[in-house]
C-alpha cells in the first residue's frame, strides 16, 4: 500500500510527463483505504478498489457552499473545518453537490457570477485536498443554479464552473459521470447527474432543475453499466443538485423518477433547498404497480401510501421498485456534512453540524436501519420471502470515526411499548479488522435478531455509546428499526410539505391559468350580462334580495360601469398573457438584452441566429405567480371595495339628508339601516382608510417587486412600464374617482 507522500510524488512526476503519458496512465492512487483498480473505460465512467477488509465503504456529502465575497467565513470555515475532518473520516468518496459559489451581490438582488468567488473555491478546495490527505480524483462537485447564474453556453467565458472546479480539472465535462467503488462482495456505482440549464440565466429565474431527453438516455446507460457484466450484487446510488420537486420534465414528459425507479436505485442524494425549511426534507417514491410518470402534483406525505401486501417470493420476483431522496442541508449557515454508508448492501446516514458543536467522535450505525428512512420494499421482500443473508443480519453494526483512542463501544436497544426506559439489550460491540492509521473503525456484536421481529415499525430503537480513552461519553441519535422490514412513518411540517411535496413544474400552469381565467370571468361576466342579458344589479336589489351572489354580482357590475377600470384591467390581463412583461440582461456582462414572457424567457444562443423560445420555464413562476396572486388580485379586491364603499357612502348621504328615492321614510328597517350606516361612516370613514392602507400596502409589494427585478437584470422603468405602471396608475384612478363622492 503505497503511502501519501508516494502518492504526492506520483502526482507532480504525472504532470511533468502530461504530454508524454496517456490519460488512462494519470489515474491517480485513492488514500490509503482504497486505489484506482480500473481506468475510465468509457467517457465518465471509473472503477475503485475499496480496501477496507469489509463489504462496506462510507461517502462524504457537502451540498450548497455559497462561497462569497461577501462573506468570507464561509471559506475559511470550511478550509479549517473540512480538511481535518476528511482525514478523520477517510471516505471513499467526496460528493459536493452544486451551489459552489455564491454568485450573489452584497443587497442579494443582483444573480451573477463573481471569478473572485471562484478562484476563492479553487484555493481553498486544493487546501482540503491537501489537509485531507485523500487523493483529489475522488472529489466529485457538480453544478448548482447558482453555479450557472448568466452563463450562455458551456465553455464560454463566464462558464467559471468548467475553468475552476475539480470536476472540471478532472477532465469531467459530461453532465453524467459515473464512478463504481468495488469491494470483495459488491459493486457500488454512484452516478452524478447535473440538470442545471444549458443556457444558464441570471437569478432568480434560474431555479429547476431541466433534464433533457439526451441526459436522461445517458443517466440510463450509466445506471445499466453492470447489469449484464458484474457477477457481484450491484448498490446504486445517484447524486445531483435539485430535489425531484424543483425539477422539470424533459421534452417528452419523461423524468428523472422514471429512470431512477427503473434502476431501483438505493438513493438520490441532492441539496439546493437548504435547511431553513426543514430537518427531514426527504421523500419516499415507489412504483406502487402503476405508471412510473412523474405527473403527479403532490405527496402528502413523505412516504407514498401504498397497500401492505405480501411480497411476490416467486422464483425471479422482485420487490416494487422504490427508492429514497434524501436532501442536504446547506453548508451555507448550518455547517452541515453528511456520512452515508453502504454496509452489505444496506444503506444508511448520519448528519454532521459543525456549527453548534465540534465533532470529537461521530457515530454510524450501519445495522439495522432505521425504520424511517430504509428502502421498504426491498427489505420487507427478503423477509417475507426468507431471503434474508445471516451474515447481514446476525450482528448489530456500527462505524466510529474518533479523534482519539476508542475503549468501549456498546451496544442498547429499548423496547418502547411500555417506555423508553425499557433497556431489553445491552452488549459491548467489538472491533473488525485490522488496525487503521485513519480514524474510522467497525465495530459489531452478535444478536438474536429474531427476538425483535414486531408488527409494529418503531417499537425498537437502537442507541450506541462510546467512550473514548480520555473518558468522554458519545451517544448516537435513538432510531428505531424493524427487522420485518416494516417502515415508520415521518410527517412533514408545512414548511417541509411545500419544498418536497409539490411537484412545482407541473403546478405552474394549473396555478396561473386558474388565476387569470378567474380574473377574466370577474371582469367578462359582469359586463356580459348588462349588455347581453340586460340584467342589472344595484346596491338598492342588494338591499331588497339579500345574498352572497347578489353583492358580489352588484360590485363587480359597478366596477364595470367606470369604462376606465374595466377597459384598463382587462387590458392588462390579456397584456400580461400575450406580450412581454419587460426586458433585461438574463446573462453575465453580456450588453445583450432580451424579454420575458409568461412561458420563459427569449434568447439567442452565442454565435448562432435560432433562438431557443421560452428559456426558463417553469422558472418564471418566481416572478409571474408572485405578482399575479399578491399583486394584482388584491388590487382587484381593493378596487372592488372601494367601488363598493363609494356606493354605500353615496346611498348613506342621501338618506342622511332626505334624499329618498321612496317615500318610506319612518320605515323601522330603513331608520336602523340608516344609524348602521353612520355608525360605519363615522369619523371620517374609517372604513375608507383602512381600504387606503390595503392601497399602501400593495404600492410597497409592488414597489419591492419591481426593485428587485430592476436589480436583478439592470432594467430602469423603460424596460418594464406596463408590468410596472398599470396596476399603481388604476388604483389611483379609483381612489382618486371614489374621493369625487360629496
């Protein structure tokens, strides 16, 4: 086994030679727990050796590193945090995926990418390389959104992500790459897939995920690479940037679920969500027998209800296809890492925080799983069908990462039916294999795992203390687990259901079409039926013939009665529809200006006259859903109110001063109408003003809204007059119409 200097000096004889030696010949040695065993056979595709004596490798993943200029802690923390946590850790591999560097200004409005910010990760990647002690060719970054912030093509100049990342330097320039880690047992193939925009736009609207129909051919291809070649059981793992909830469907409506269910993938581990919204942002897909189409518009749950049945056990059969997307949280503010292992085909976790505590021990327990997050349908198939292996499941299995020496390692389960003080287990665990210069061990001890079969998921729950030499105490995180394969369920908070549980590229259209359509029938059918049907309807039948649809049929029908109002509101939602809504730089320091509409944005690609239509879709619903749902529906009800209150006010005038238009005047109704009315009209309309405060509140939302934009893509009020005048200008016209009434 060669040694880490070795391998510095393999490295700087590589490069003087770079010339002369083939690129097959410049693969690298990985650290001293694994080496390269296989050359890229083909483009993206690499096989490694694991040498940890065991069918178990670990992984690190990062997601989500903003690097900015603007906040350089983020850099230095993870240059003083990260290195020495890599050579604890010793992983196999290195997956960071996406959000590189920041790309961001100091106000967060303007989206493009900074060369300072990435020359900051270049330096401070080849600083964690070093400290680390690893082999950089295990190091895998992909592209986030915010690493694509106004980059018109791949390759051009402001593409910084191709000049500075270690994908990059590695030579790795397809959107697929694939990497298998081998052990004596199993093949472990991780596939990276990046789905951010091939015509990169400025933030914010840049924020899905876009496979094409090419990358999901490849994304296939790479997933099938051992199906028919490797006598040894294969563990598939995917790893990208955007959850399956902010990505879209290519051109023929496939998506990245049908692919990944096709393989039945393990995982699919990504980031971009960060995590403000959340500590379980996971999400539990299955084919369920049906059609794997990605089509549908939510999950309520984080875990898809499906029927308990028993598993097919015959000869061949395999269990439904399913797998887990666990998001990342974000190094960003919290500092997060995460440890992901694969222990004879069982997968399972930990998450690190680096900002609330420092990390003396970490503990994994690889087996059993914790109930919560296991792929169900695997499981519950080999214990239905007595596939189970006894060396998989015979002993309880942990791996301890530890700054100083470990004495004891034990092992607790509680049976929580009666309360979890209920110890039913208590066993020390002891060490596998041979000593490591590293500080990662394996630790196990046998059980009976049959005296923990239960019907109920989350009935055990499995705890491992360690105790290193200078006496200090770890406790791993209580999980439950089931033997039987059975799964708990975890609910989402509404903050977590609204990122993971929405497929949003879908819901787009739905949402804004329900919403102009609504706004075009409030102002069409009004209209129609005074001119069509001659029905009319006035404050006076309101009164007469109380009922919801009444006043609102009256309202809207004085609404349609100021020609200035309705022509103009219905002039803008029909512009809004059919035109553009204003014009911008969509690229870094481009000059070029192009325009955007309801379906995406306009552009030209560099050095060609086509013009790829509607760049952007579904991501112009950041914009295009915001001001349509906050900004001109509550004008409208504002608007409606107003009108509303001017009719009330000019009917409580006449009655107040004897102008009747009956002569009903000691009617008892109409007197205790009358004194309602002064009441509400009272001290100077406070009803009024508080509709004039809505009006304020709206011009500051909609103000906001074009600030931002203007930022976002350098426009000023001539770029964008009607998306950022009409609605202002109308409800002044109706305040200032409405203050007329005497």
């Amino acid at each position: 086994m060669e040694s880490i200097g070795d391998d510095d000096k393999l490295r700087s004889k590589t490069v003087s030679h770079r010339r002369r030696i083939s690129f097959t010949t410049l693969l690298l040695l990985i650290s001293f727990s694994t080496r390269v065993s296989g050359s890229i056979d083909e483009p993206g595709r690499r096989v490694i050796e694991a040498r940890t004596g065991q069918d178990l490798i670990w992984v690190v993943q990062l997601s989500d590193l903003h690097f900015s200029v603007h906040h350089p802690e983020r850099a230095i923390d993870f240059k003083n945090i990260v290195g020495p946590a890599l050579s604890l850790i010793n992983p196999s591999l290195v997956l960071i995926t996406g959000d590189l560097t920041d790309g961001k200004s100091k106000d967060m409005l303007t989206m493009k990418l900074n060369e300072d910010e990435w020359l900051e990760y270049e330096s401070v990647m080849q600083d964690v390389v070093k400290r680390s002690g690893l082999n950089k060719s295990i190091f895998y970054d992909l592209r986030g959104n915010h690493d694509n912030f106004g980059v018109p093509a791949v390759g051009s100049s402001t593409d910084f992500f191709s000049k500075y990342s270690i994908n990059g330097q590695m030579g790795r320039k397809e959107n697929v790459n694939a990497i298998t880690v081998e052990t004596s047992e199993r093949k472990h193939l991780f596939v990276g897939v990046d789905t951010t925009m091939h015509i990169g736009l400025r933030g914010p609207t840049n924020l899905f995920g876009h496979p094409t129909d090419e990358l999901l051919s490849s994304l296939d291809s790479h997933l099938s690479q051992w199906d028919n070649q490797s006598a040894k059981p294969v563990a598939k793992i995917s790893f990208g940037h955007f959850p399956l909830s902010f990505t879209a469907l290519s051109r023929s409506q496939k998506s990245l679920k049908d692919v990944f269910l096709k393989h039945s993938i393990s995982a699919y581990l990504c980031g971009h969500l960060h995590s403000k919204f959340g500590k379980n942002l996971k999400r539990h897909h299955h084919s369920g027998g049906i059609s794997l189409s990605d089509n549908d518009l939510f999950q309520l749950n984080m875990r898809q209800s499906s029927a308990e049945s028993t598993s097919n056990c015959s000869f061949g059969a395999l269990p439904a296809a399913d797998f887990w997307e666990w998001e990342m949280g974000d190094w960003r503010k919290s500092r997060a890492m995460r440890i992901m292992a694969i222990d004879r085909g069982h997968v399972s976790y930990v998450d690190l925080d680096f900002k609330s505590r420092s990390q003396k021990t970490i503990i994994l327990p690889t087996f059993p799983l914790d109930s919560r997050f296991m792929s169900t349908s695997f499981a519950r198939h080999k214990y239905e069908c007595q596939h189970m292996i006894s060396s998989s499941y015979d002993t309880i299995r942990a791996i301890v990462f530890s700054h100083s020496l470990v004495v004891e390692v034990v092992a607790r389960v509680y049976d929580s039916s009666p309360g979890f003080d209920n110890l039913v287990m208590e066993a020390p665990m002891r060490k596998q294999g041979g000593d490591t210069s590293s500080g990662a061990t394996f630790f196990s001890v046998p059980w009976n795992y049959r005296a923990f079969e239960d019907p109920l998921p989350d009935r055990f729950w499995l705890q491992i203390e360690v105790t290193d030499i200078r006496g200090r105490l770890t406790l791993s995180e209580m999980r439950p687990f089931s033997i039987n394969g059975l799964s708990s369920k975890v609910s989402w908070t509404w903050n977590e259901f609204r990122v993971m549980g929405c497929q949003y590229a879908a819901l787009y259209y739905p949402i804004l079409w329900s919403a102009l359509y609504m706004l075009l029938l409030v102002f069409l059918v009004p209209k129609c039926m005074i001119i069509v049907f001659k029905k009319q309807y006035t404050l006076k039948k309101f009164i007469a013939k109380k009922g919801p649809i009444t006043l609102v049929l009256w309202i809207l029908q004085d609404l349609c009665r100021m020609p200035v109002v309705w022509f103009g509101y219905t002039a803008y939602l029909l512009y809004l529809i059919f035109f553009p809504w204003f014009s911008g730089e969509v690229f870094t320091d481009s000059g070029n200006r192009t325009y955007m509409t309801i379906m995406g944005w306009v552009v030209s690609s560099s050095g060609a006259d086509k013009k790829h239509e509607y760049i952007g879709q579904p991501d112009v619903m950041v914009l295009v859903i915001p001001h349509v749902i906050f900004v001109v529906i509550p004008s409208v009800v504002v608007v409606c109110c107003l009108v509303a209150e001017r009719e009330m006010y000019k009917d409580h005038i006449r009655t107040v001063s004897g102008k009747k238009e009956d002569d009903h005047v000691h009617d008892w109704g109409r007197k205790k109408r009358s004194q309602r009315r002064s009441l509400l009209f009272s001290n100077r309309r406070l009803f009024r003003k508080s509709l004039l405060v809505a009006s304020l509140a709206l011009y500051w939302k909609h103000f906001k809204n074009c600030w931002a934009i203007a930022r976002a893509y350098e426009m000023n009020v001539v770029h964008y007059p009607g998306y950022s005048l009409v609605v202002p200008l109308l409800l002044l016209y109706v305040i200032w119409k409405t203050h007329q009434v005497p």
